[in-house]
C-alpha cells in the first residue's frame, strides 16, 4: 500500500477526511459548523462582508473551506434579535443541500430565534413542494459555533436568487424583483406611483441592469397596478390576470393564507423573463412568525392578517382581487382541492418528522436561548418549559386554522359575487363567474341568478 505524500494529506483535511483535528468534533446527531473569522472580529454589518474560515463536520468527514466570507442578513431579527442569522458566501460553488438542490456560493445561515419550534420555515418550504410550486428552498439544521463559542441551532438554507435550481429566469436580463418596505428597502429599487408599493430589483444585477431595463421595469409595474385599479380591472385581458401567471398567484397566496404569515406582504419574490408577459411569484419564504406565532394578532381564526399593519402597501391589491370574483373561486377551489388531497395530514406529518430531525440540537439550543423566555418583541408572548408543548401549539393551528379558511374562503366567494350582482341590474338575470350578464342561452357551467347558483348540464 502506498504512503500518501504530505500534499495528499493536507487536501484532505481541507477537504474531507475521516480523520478530524480535536477541536471540531459533531455537537449532536445533525452536522456541526464552525466559523472563524478572520481576527476573531464580530460580525457587525448586513452590507459588508469579512474573511472567515467555514469548517463543516459532518459524521466523520470535516469540510474546511477558507477564503469564505460572511456578513449578517435579515431585518427586524438583524437589529433586534441577539442571535443573528447570517449570510455566508463561499470562494466556489458548493452543493450544501445535497444532489437535488443548488450548486451556489450564496446560503443563508437562519437562527429562526423567534420560533421555539424553529421547524417552521422548513415546514413552510415542505408546504411549498405539496403544493407544486416551482422554486421551494431546503433546510438543512446544522449547529454551531463562532469563533469558538457554541451559538444554537441554525438551519442553512437557500438564498432566493436567480440560479439554477433557485429562481431560473436569465441571470443577465430576467427579472427578480421583492416588495419591500422602509425596512427592507435596498439600491436599486422602484417606487410604484399608483400605490407607492417600494420593489428592490434583484436581478438584474450590477451592470445588466441598464437604464433601459429599469425604465422596462417601470413601465411593467405601472401597467400591472393600473390594471389592478382599473374599470376592467376583472376582464381577463385588460386587468390584473393579464399581468401575472395566474396558477403562481393563486398557489402563493393560498400557501400565505394556509400559514397565517403575518409578514406575507411585504417580501414577496416575483420574476419573468425579461420578454414574458406574466410574472411569477414564489416562493413560499420568512415563516418565523407564521402559524400563529406574531405578538402583533392572533392567526388562529382569522385571515388577511397583513390588514391595518404598518407599511403594507401591497394590500391593496390584494383587497382588490378580492373584488373579483374569479379570484375568490380560484382561491376557493385551489384549497379545497388541497384538502382533498390530504395537505392537513401531510402538514402534521412533517411536523412531527422535522420535530425528529431537531429532537437532539433544540435541547443544546434551548440550554443558552432560555426556551421559555421572550427572546424577539414580535413572537407570540406565550411560552412553556419544555420543546414539545410549543410543537403541539403548532400542530393545533394547522388543525384549527385550515377549516377555518375552509369556511372564510367560502363566504368570501358568496359575498364577491354577491357584491358584483349589486352593480348590476335586472331580476332575474343570468351572470357567470365573473359577474359578467348572460346575454345568450348559457353553455354548460356554472351560473348566478336571483343570488343563487344554478348549474347548467
């Protein structure tokens, strides 16, 4: 058997080797990560990154990769939470989550600080893949350190970016654009004139993002929200659905509704290529205080929760849709046939799977983020001693909460319509779905007159 050579040996240790320096062991069961940073300085900014070294332990390979940098993300969490979540960004493309998902530099580092569950942005994204969605990122739950000292539970995620295997569109020309507020505004972005809604462009980045393809970008978004506020604002072709890839939409906005997401209107991801016509929009993302877990209302038995909260502008489009009564079907219908395919059970199976997987790093977290202690102002201000009563919390609302929408859905689609009668003249006449009136005998279908539903075989 051949001596591996001095060269061999060290790039094995700088890339997997079975054989693991002392101090980088594994915590618990899900792999442990160890950031250095260069000098040992602390991670202060969101803008600006610094040198680290990223030492991955996973089983008894260990991953070193240098020349890495990271630097803070986040929001609310980054200014008000003492575990900071992260961005970390690698010198070359890595495969973090597995075959399957992206080959990228960029991951994010999530703390999910505010939920004592920390399962529900992974949830969420399970959610996501049920549900058909075309962009749904993977969590993987890794522990770790900091420059020596222990940090919790954190979850590696990916970062909503256009990328293979993330958001596809043309990194040079697609559109990747986020609504956002004053918090989450960043260079370059756009203020809409209609509804003042703030969108940070994405992509395209740097300097793909020429002076004509901000103007496009302009002229794109002041069509869609004229047509959202417009007389035609229900017709198909001259409104709002002429703007947007109606199967998206409706899937992101049930999925927003299913998990009561407080924040759902504002960081919302939409993208095109920059030629389409109609914009997508996912993906599921920013769970934290979803399911019922904001201090700000309780989700329990309520929808729009956005409703009345500081800087969401985008709700007025969605008050909008809400008019139209196509809109309110295909909510109606894209739930219901959720249901019938199982997305309860399928929700509280994975809860108690991923409740598994963290089984072993939530009780070394929980040892230094009291778990039973306000840790976030906007987390929900009920708390326990142990791990397992925060899950059942959780396990209730999905319980509860589905066939609660169930219902809500179902009278909003009755008052829509009834709304759009209203308007109209004439007892006895016909109208359809869209409350357009019936001038000629109607086809097979679905139907509106005195304030009942007629169906035509």
């Amino acid at each position: 058997m051949k001596k591996r050579s001095f060269l061999t040996f060290m790039l094995c240790i700088a890339a997997v080797c079975p054989v693991l320096p002392q101090q980088y062991k594994q915590l618990t069961d899900v792999p442990t990560v160890y950031v250095e940073t260069e000098n040992h300085q602390s991670i202060t900014s969101k803008e600006n990154y610094i040198y680290c070294t990223f030492i991955y332990v996973d089983g008894d390979s260990i991953g070193r990769f240098e020349n890495t940098q990271i630097r803070g993300r986040g929001n609310s969490t980054w200014w008000n939470c003492e575990k900071k979540s992260y961005r970390v960004k690698f010198e070359k493309k890595k495969r973090m989550l597995g075959e399957g998902f992206a080959n990228a530099k960029s991951w994010p580092l999530l703390a999910n600080h505010g939920d004592k569950t920390m399962i529900r942005n992974a949830l969420t994204y399970d959610l996501g893949r049920f549900m058909g969605m075309k962009f749904c990122p993977g969590a993987k739950f890794v522990d770790l350190y900091m420059n020596g000292t222990y940090r919790g539970t954190y979850q590696i995620t990916d970062q909503v970016q256009v990328h293979k295997k993330r958001v596809e569109v043309n990194e040079d020309n697609g559109w990747l654009l986020e609504v956002a507020n004053e918090n989450s505004r960043e260079d370059p972005y756009i203020t809409s004139s209609r509804y003042g809604i703030t969108y940070n462009i994405k992509n395209p980045e740097d300097e793909f993002l020429t002076v004509s393809k901000r103007i496009a970008i302009g002229q794109w978004l002041q069509a869609f929200e004229n047509a959202v506020s417009s007389d035609d604002f229900m017709d198909p072709h001259k409104g709002y659905r002429a703007y947007i890839d109606e199967e998206d939409f409706i899937n992101w906005y049930v999925g927003a509704e299913i998990t009561g997401n407080i924040d759902a209107l504002y960081s919302i991801y939409m993208y095109k290529e920059d030629e389409e016509e109609k914009m997508h929009f996912g993906p599921l993302w920013d769970l934290d205080l979803g399911y019922d877990n904001s201090s700000e209302r309780s989700l329990l038995r309520n929808m729009e929760a956005y409703l009345g909260l500081w800087n969401r502008p985008f709700e007025k489009i969605l008050q909008r849709m809400w008019q139209d009564p196509w809109f309110a079907k295909a909510c109606n219908d894209r739930l219901n046939t959720l249901v019938a395919d199982g997305l309860q059970q399928y929700l509280l199976d994975h809860v108690d799977s991923l409740k598994e997987v963290v089984r072993q790093t939530q009780a070394q977290n929980f040892k230094i983020w009291p778990i039973n202690r306000q840790v976030y102002d906007w987390e929900k201000h009920s708390y326990y001693n142990n791990y397992d009563s925060y899950i059942a919390d959780l396990k209730s609302f999905i319980n509860i909460h589905i066939p609660y929408l169930q219902q809500a859905f179902a009278a909003r689609l009755t008052s829509s319509i009834r709304s759009t009668l209203m308007e109209n003249s004439g007892e006895g006449a016909m109208y359809d779905l869209h409350g357009r009136r019936i001038l000629t005998p109607p086809r097979k279908g679905i139907y509106i007159q005195n304030h009942q539903k007629i169906i035509k075989k």
